[in-house]
C-alpha cells in the first residue's frame, strides 16, 4: 500500500464531522424480519432442522439499513423510497417513527407490496430466508411522484451527498437516475452509488461506486479471481473510465478492498475477524465511504475506514447498524494512524 500518516486527531476529526452531513437515501427499502430459535432436532416430516422460535423480530432493511447506519455515524438520514399500501408498510413506517427517521420522502403505492425478507436463525445460524416481494419497475407516474420528492428535499435541505442504494427491486429505473444526476449536478451534490445487475451501467458520472465482486463479475460480464488483484485493478481501470466515474470502491469480503480513480489504484487486505453474519455489511460500508466523500477525504483513508467498517458488523449475527465508538477506537489503530 501507498505510503501514508495520518494524526490520530484526524481521524477524530473525520468522525466528529459525521454530525453535520445531510444524507439523501434512494433506493430500495424493506423488512428485515427475523425468526429465532433453538435447534434440538431434524423433523420427521422431511430431512430439515425443526426451530422451536424464542423471539420474532423486524427491523429496517436494505436502504433503510443504510440510513440507520448514517444515523448511527451522527450524519442526518433522509430516505426516498416506496412502500405498499399494506400491514407491512405500515410496519415499516412504524419503524422509521421508533428509530426517529424522517417519512417525507416515503411514498405509498397502492399496486405493490413491502418487501419483506424473513430469516429464520436456528442455535445463532441462518437456516433459511423467505422473501416477499416485487420486484417490476415502479410505474412512471410513481417515478413522477418520487423525482418531485427527491427535488423538494435537494431544494430545501443542504444535501452534502446522494446515496443510490439499488437492489433491483424496481425503484430505481434510468429515468430516476438522469433526473436525479441533474439535480445533483445543478447544486454541485456528489453521488455515491452501491449498485445491482439492472442499472449497473447506467451510474454515468458517479463520484464513488461501489459494488462487491460478485455484482463487479456480474455487471462486467468478468471471470477473474479475487487473488489476482493486478488483472481486477486493470479491468476496473478500464470500467471507471467508461462510467466517468470518479473512483471505484470494490469490496473483495476476506480479501479486503479495492480503491480504483485516476490517482490512486490501492489493494487493502481485510482485518481478521470473527465472521457471525455477512448481511448489511455492503450497507455500513456505503454509508462510511459516502460520509467520507462528503468530506473530501483521502481515497486510501476512505478505502480504509469503509475496510474496517464491514469487518465490524460482521461480528453480529442479524443486519445492524455500525456502533461509533467501537468504529473510532478501532479506526485510531490503523497501521498508518499515528
């Protein structure tokens, strides 16, 4: 890695400076629900698991994760989505009201469902996941709807950054990207991107774009191994130009991370960790690299913090928000912190 020290009193600058950011959220939202319990014994019906449940439980999902993780990092949340016109909905917004998160730029369309993805945990591991869901492209009259939200909210509050959180559930259409890359161009907004198959190619112009490799190979149509990081850095080199991005943030899971502009093409390995649950780390680490982003801050500090992030909530079984504290004292140990 690229040589670099930073002061300690930087890094807690960087965290201190979290708390003044307005953070706009599009993309997908949805229901983590969860089934626990405990695992005694296989059913007689069929070779599976029996699950004797202790606890039921439902938490914000997919952007709506991200939003408690830029809550949690002292940042301002504002989340635009959909949600049905149905008992889960209204679930959900119940849950944005407990976490203190806004609802004005939430729309209820009366032709679709929440989405609701149900886990079900036996003796603290993942046995199964049902989702409920459509996912077709919201209609046009819908998308209308949202860009006028979306204009509302980057007219009247002080947006530092716009978060696309895509999981190709149909919200985001190429439509709502133009409209909303206008918007954010005209007020000098940048835009940080955590993509899906559909609209892989559609991010023209972003300032940070982040997949995770598998959605790389997918989007990229790419057979390349995660051990050969000399050939990824060539092959996102190349997509970033074609994109007109600013940098490629890619996250390699045990590997570690990349950092890809026209600066900086940096390869930082994962920290060890005791792995619980991968789910919502993509999330925590959007949120990280976003707020950075937002801040102008150096691409390997970005890259590093955002590293450091995913391994952090990894240690929970279950989707949950970054803890600050433990992410700052953690942070300040970095090899190149001094």
């Amino acid at each position: 890695m690229k040589k670099i020290s930073v002061k300690k009193e930087h890094i807690r600058e960087i965290f201190r400076s979290f708390n003044n950011l307005n953070v706009l959220i599009i993309g997908d939202v949805m229901i983590d629900s969860y089934l626990w319990g405990k695992v005694s014994r296989i059913s007689p019906e069929a070779p599976v698991p029996i699950v004797a449940v202790t606890k039921r439980e439902k938490r914000l999902g997919g952007a709506a994760n991200v939003a408690l993780n830029i809550q949690a990092l002292g940042a301002n949340p504002i989340l635009c989505s959909v949600v049905g016109v149905d008992h889960e909905g209204l679930a959900f917004l119940d849950l944005l009201r407990n976490q203190k998160l806004s609802q004005k730029g939430i729309l209820k369309c009366r032709d679709r469902i929440t989405t609701v993805k149900t886990r079900v945990i036996g003796n603290n591991s993942q046995l199964l996941r049902v989702d409920d869901e459509i996912v077709s492209d919201i209609e046009a009259l819908e998308t209308q709807q949202l860009l006028m939200l979306i204009s509302h909210i980057i007219q009247h509050d002080k947006i530092d950054v716009i978060i696309f959180e895509d999981y190709d559930k149909g919200l985001i259409t190429p439509k709502l990207i133009s409209k909303v890359f206008e918007l954010s161009k005209n007020k000098g907004i940048p835009i940080c991107v955590d993509p899906k198959k559909k609209s892989f190619h559609a991010y023209k112009g972003a300032s940070l774009f982040k997949p995770n490799l598998k959605e790389l190979r997918d989007g990229l149509k790419l057979d390349v191994s995660s051990d050969n990081i000399a050939e990824l850095q060539r092959a996102i080199s190349s997509f970033r130009v074609k994109l007109k991005a600013e940098t490629i943030l890619v996250t390699l899971a045990e590997k570690g991370i990349i950092t890809n502009s026209r600066k900086t093409k940096e390869h930082l390995e994962a920290h060890v960790r005791s792995i619980a649950d991968v789910s919502g780390a993509g999330d925590t680490v959007i949120s990280v690299a976003s707020l950075c982003r937002a801040l102008e801050c150096n691409e390997i500090v970005t890259a590093a913090l955002a590293n450091l992030s995913g391994g952090l909530v990894c240690e929970q079984v279950g989707v949950a928000p970054i803890n600050k504290e433990k992410f700052l004292e953690e942070a300040l140990k970095l090899d190149f912190v001094k």
